[in-house]
C-alpha cells in the first residue's frame, strides 16, 4: 500500500491489480493541487485501512482485519529529509513495516529516489520496476480524476495504474487512488499466479 506499497517491495512474484469500478465517473480536473494535497506528509497523520479479497471472479470477501499506517518522524539520508512512515497489518503473520518518503518538487519519491506519484507528465510512464527474473509492471497515472468511494468516504481522485508483464502468466493490473487533502485511499495486491488479490480501503484517517 503506500510509497511505492511496501506490498509491491515484498511480494516477488505477487503484483499489485484490481479491476475497474464501473461506477466510476470521469472528471476532468480544474484545481492545482500541490504534491503534499496527495501525499499528506507530516508527522502524526494516519491511516487505517479495511482489508478485502477478491477471488479470481471478482467476489468481495471482507476480511475482518486492517492495514494502518502511521507518519512517526523524518530522518535525513542522502542530504533530504525524508518522512519515516511506520504499518502494522493485524493478521495472523502481518509483520510491522518501514518506510521512507518525501514530497519532491511535484512528485513524491521513496529512499532510493523512485518515484510513487506525480501530478507532472499525467498520462505517461511513470516508473517501471524489474520483477526478477523476467518480469516488469510499467506505472503510469492518468490524466483525468475519477469519484471514487471507500467506506471513508468519497473523493474525486487520480488513479495511478500498474501494469505487469510476466514470461508465461497473464498481465495483471493495479490501481491505486488518491485523493486530495487525504493521501492514498485505496490499494491493492495480486498473487500474480493464481489471480486473487486483496484490495485496502481506507476506514479512517487523520491528517493535519
């Protein structure tokens, strides 16, 4: 989720998709919104996220658990100041995890320099990630918001799109939403194999 999604960094052969809500409405945009109204950087903001899966038909499972995600400090690596973001996943193996963002002109880019999400180049490629051994998923984000509706709510959002090529599976895709004045509203991760894959939807949040 986040960044790129800490789930993206840890699932080897697990990509990130999700199919397109058809109730989704296109809305060209007329603000301009700065990279922080889409990242919400700053020490003490959260979000809590409802965990669903969804079968290789698309049927919705709520999985009773959560995904939060909490900004605890910043930190300076490579000369920037970086936001240290802290999630704990309460499922039976979920594991806390770490990671490093910050706000970077009009984009937001993680430790290493990649870039999560940018509001410049709307319609290109954004960043490809090398799946080992022969594998790729090709971000991009597209130029016009969309309604989008989690139980948190609804946001008019830009969905940034990844889509992966893996040697003998087929491509799956993964859309994450954002939304200004809140950050990432939803995400999702597929098993690249087997189709199935588990969407995060934000439950609640707190930002300043």
């Amino acid at each position: 989720m986040h960044t790129h999604s800490i789930l993206v960094l840890l699932l080897v052969i697990a990509l990130v998709g999700c199919e397109k809500e058809q109730s989704e409405e296109i809305i060209s945009p007329e603000l301009s919104p700065t990279i922080h109204d889409y990242s919400q950087l700053a020490i003490g903001n959260y979000w809590v996220y409802a965990r669903y899966r969804y079968d290789s038909l698309g049927n919705e499972t709520l999985l009773g658990s959560q995904d939060s995600l909490v900004v605890m400090g910043d930190t300076v690596a490579n000369g920037q100041t970086f936001f240290v973001l802290q999630g704990t996943c309460d499922t039976p193996h979920g594991q806390p995890y770490r990671y490093y963002a910050r706000d970077s002109a009009d984009c937001v880019v993680n430790l290493d320099g990649s870039l999560i999400f940018s509001l410049s180049g709307l319609g290109e490629v954004l960043y490809v990630v090398d799946l080992p051994p022969q594998g790729t998923i090709t971000w991009s984000t597209a130029p016009d918001i969309v309604t989008h509706t989690v139980p948190a709510g609804t946001w008019m959002s830009f969905v940034t799109t990844g889509v992966t090529e893996y040697a003998g599976l087929p491509p799956r895709t993964m859309r994450r939403y954002r939304a200004a004045g809140v950050g990432l509203i939803e995400d999702d991760c597929v098993y690249l194999a087997s189709g199935v894959h588990y969407r995060h939807k934000l439950l609640r949040y707190h930002v300043q």
